[in-house]
C-alpha cells in the first residue's frame, strides 16, 4: 500500500508539472496577449504598454519566465490576474462551489443511469438488452453541447418546465444541467457496467446463487455487481477528467458560473495566470479522485490488493 500511494504521489506530480507546462506553452504560442488586448483599445501608447508588460515581467525570455512560474507553484503561489489585478486562488474560489454542484449532480445521475443502463444490456429481456445496447451507443456518440441544445429546447422551449439559464444552485436551477452533463456520461459507465455483468452472469458464483433459489435483484447487487465493483469504482474515478471538460460545456451552454465560464474568459483574455491556475486546479482534481477511486476499488475487490495496491 506505501508502494502505491508514492507511486500515485509521484504521478500526480509528474501530471502537474505535465499540466503547468503545457499550459504555459500553448498560451505564450496563441497570438495577443492580455496586456495588448488591455491597454491598446484605450488608448494607451506603445511605451506604456510596454512598461505594463516589463512591470509584469512579461518582457523575460520564456525561460526565465517558466522557471518564475515553477519557482511560485512550488510557493503555492498561482500568481494574479492580468485582467483585474485579483489573485488567481480568490477568483478560483468565487466558482468552485458552482462546478462542484454541477459536477457531483452530474455523476451522481450518470452514475445511477449508466447501472441502469449496464443491467438492462446485459440481463434485461431480448428488447430491452437491443434497447439498453442502442441507447448506450447513442450516449457515447453523442457530443455533450448537442445533448444540451436538445435538452433547452424540449425542457425550456417546447415543454417549459426548467429554466435554460442556470444562475444558483437551486435544485430547479441544477436538474438541467446536470441531467444534461450526467446523461452524456452515463454511457460509458453503462458500458463497462454492461461488460461485467455479461462476464458476471456466466460465472460459477452466479450459478451457485441461482441454484440457491435466490431474487434475481440480490443476485444482481450482492454478487454480479459487487463482484465488479472495482472495475466500476475505477471507470467512475476516471471520468473526473470529462466532468471537468464537460463542466466548460454545460456552464456555457446554460450561462452559468463557475470553473468553466472563468476558464473559458481567461483564454479569450489571454489571461495566463488565469489559465495556468484552473488547468492545474483540474489536473489535482484529476488526480486525486482517480487516486481515490483506485483505493475504494483495492478495498472492494481484494484481487487488485493482491496486486500491490
């Protein structure tokens, strides 16, 4: 278990830094910057856009200014913002409660559809397995923002039961959004559900169990689903990579604040330190829960333990 967790702790370093420095490169090669897109629309001269971006130390060679960047990052320092000057933890703090809500409604419906989904394929009748399969295909094709249009237009539009601008964290607020985010991801936990639970049904246990006489919801939940809910555990711990990318979608998609939106302005802003902070935000979080879901899937299943976790 020591072996694992200093393992797990080198790798969420190693995709920090992967992740600081992607970010500083792709940014210093997009054309303009924040300081241009500032100054020069009001008027400023030349000089003085010049003596802004010297003071910000924009004016560096790019060597220097990643080894500064490394150099805060290990402080815990993420810099402030080019835009207005606010430090960039304070404006990551203002939208974090926004995209946490968003983020566990949305796996808490994705979760919840893709078993049902799952189940369905694998030990439904002959039309709901054709059914569950299609739908599940369906879900995986399909682009989050296309899902969300879809959603707006017969929630909000047609039928105008849920509002299309998504302000608070009110449940009204959150059912669309978060159905929208948690849909788009149920289908890949529905798939892996399905996969083990077609393995499951053929196994000796299962039989064991059938010929005890025992209901087929107990068969299903103490011993398929169980038997495979590391696998599960583990799939669910790695979809926090696209909760975080879907989380840009849907908060623009429904005018909603959060994470994504202030990603989404810091990139059309040029504002790197913005930037570089939310995509290292997303990184540990990644991490994190991936560490996490590893963990709770080791405990559930002792043959993962068997393999060193």
């Amino acid at each position: 278990m020591l072996r694992f967790a200093v393992q797990r702790a080198l790798s969420a370093l190693f995709t920090l830094w992967s992740a600081a420095t992607l970010a500083f490169i792709a940014l210093r090669l997009a054309p303009g910057d924040a300081i241009v897109l500032q100054l020069a629309l009001s008027g400023a001269t030349e000089s003085q856009i010049a003596a802004r971006r010297a003071a910000l130390g924009l004016d560096l060679p790019l060597g220097v200014q990643y080894l500064n960047m490394l150099s805060r990052l290990l402080r815990g320092d993420l810099g402030v913002s080019l835009v207005n000057g606010r430090a960039v933890t304070a404006l990551i703090g203002e939208q974090l409660e926004a995209t946490l809500a968003l983020a566990i409604g949305a796996l808490l419906v994705g979760t919840l559809l893709g078993l049902a989904l799952g189940i369905g394929a694998a030990l439904g009748g002959h039309w709901l397995q054709q059914l569950a399969q299609a739908l599940i295909a369906l879900l995986l094709a399909t682009p989050v923002y296309w899902l969300g249009i879809l959603a707006i237009y017969v929630f909000s539009v047609w039928l105008g039961w849920l509002p299309s601008i998504s302000r608070d964290n009110s449940l009204q607020a959150l059912l669309l959004p978060c159905g929208v985010l948690g849909v788009a991801l149920s289908g890949s936990i529905g798939q892996m559900a399905a996969a083990g639970l077609h393995e499951a049904k053929k196994a000796p246990f299962v039989q064991t169990a059938r010929a005890k006489g025992l209901p087929v919801h107990l068969i299903v939940w103490r011993h398929m689903l169980s038997a495979y809910g590391g696998a599960l555990i583990s799939l669910i711990g790695l979809q926090s990579g696209f909760l975080i990318s879907g989380a840009l979608v849907t908060e623009s998609l429904f005018t909603r604040r959060g994470i994504g939106q202030l990603l989404l302005n810091a990139v059309n802003g040029r504002d790197y330190p913005v930037v570089q902070g939310v995509v290292l935000l997303s990184a540990l979080a990644y991490s994190l829960l991936s560490t996490l879901a590893d963990i709770l899937a080791a405990w559930r299943d002792p043959r993962l333990r068997r393999q060193g976790l």
